[in-house]
C-alpha cells in the first residue's frame, strides 16, 4: 500500500447529480399512451444556481428502447422555503443500441430535446426530492433494404449491394412526469 503526504483533492469542481424515474404520456389513437423513462443527469456548478453536464437513462416506446445521450443542464431558482423551483434542458441524440440489426432491417437514433419545469424539496441532508414535468421530442429511424449484390455502383444514392432501401422516421413527442434525487 502506498501513501502519500500532503492534502489531494477528489473534486475541484462541486458535482450535481439529478436522477428521475417517470412516465411519458402521448395522445395518439394508436400504440400505447404510456411508457417509462429513466434518466440521470450528471454535472458541475457553473454558479450558486446552474448545472452542465451530461444526460442519459433509456426510455421505453411501444417496441424499442432508446438510450438518450444529451448535453444538459439543471438550474435551480433559490428560496428561503422548503420548495424551490427547478428547471432543465437536455439536447442530444437517441440510440436504440439494445435493438438487433440486421443487413436487410436495422434502426438508428436521431434529434432529442427535453425541456423541464418543476418542484424541488429540501431534505434534512443535501439531496432534495424533485417532481417534474416537461416535454420530450425523440426522433429514430427504421430502414428495411431489399439485398442486390449486383449492384456495385451506389445508383441513386443507394448502398453497395442495395436494390432498395425504405427509411421510416418516428418522432415522438411525449408530455412527461418524473420524480426523483437532486443535489
């Protein structure tokens, strides 16, 4: 075991941490209305009152998961009360990484933005019980391609080996609640 002399610091910067657990909910006539989502934002204070960091979680739609990975940022207005008010915004891109491509029908992720507006509750420690609602857009892709290993020449902006390629864009927009951990 080595030891060293002199003080060392773990953390030059004070760490934010925002956790949530919720629900998505839309209104289209068809699919589930309901899904869940997971999240947990990681950051420093830039100041008393803002966050920067890093976002990710998985959000659950009717049959595919997407993992977000987001630039974000938590601001909390100060009060000498019990209650404070929150708010936030992640901007990034969805991944499906658990889905199973293969040469002929495969997904990719797109665009997302979460705005959010909420309560936090001071504890007796550092954390604060938050509750919130916001606003989710996710866009993806699924592509279904019709295999040609003639085709060598990339016609029509088309992959080698391609005859066809179909591409359907899902944009979900998602009102959200979530409860969770902030400090």
């Amino acid at each position: 075991m080595l030891f060293f002399k002199g003080s060392g610091c773990a953390q030059s910067l004070p760490f934010s941490n925002h956790t949530e657990i919720g629900l998505l909910q839309n209104n289209q006539a068809i699919g589930p209305h309901t899904s869940f989502t997971f999240q947990t934002f990681n950051g420093v204070k830039a100041n008393r009152w803002l966050s920067l960091g890093f976002t990710t979680g998985v959000d659950t739609y009717q049959e595919i998961e997407i993992i977000p990975l987001a630039l974000g940022a938590r601001g909390e207005v100060p009060s000498d009360t019990k209650f404070s008010t929150l708010f936030g915004l992640d901007i990034g891109l969805g991944s499906p990484i658990f889905e199973k491509d293969t040469d002929t029908a495969w997904t990719e992720g797109g665009f997302l933005f979460n705005p959010i507006v909420g309560l936090l509750m001071k504890t007796g420690g550092k954390a604060k019980i938050s509750l919130t609602a916001g606003y989710k857009r996710q866009i993806f892709y699924e592509y279904t391609g019709v295999l040609d290993p003639t085709n060598t020449a990339t016609e029509n902006g088309l992959p080698d080996g391609y005859r066809s390629v179909n591409q359907d864009k899902f944009i979900f927009n998602r009102a959200s609640i979530r409860l969770g951990v902030f400090f």
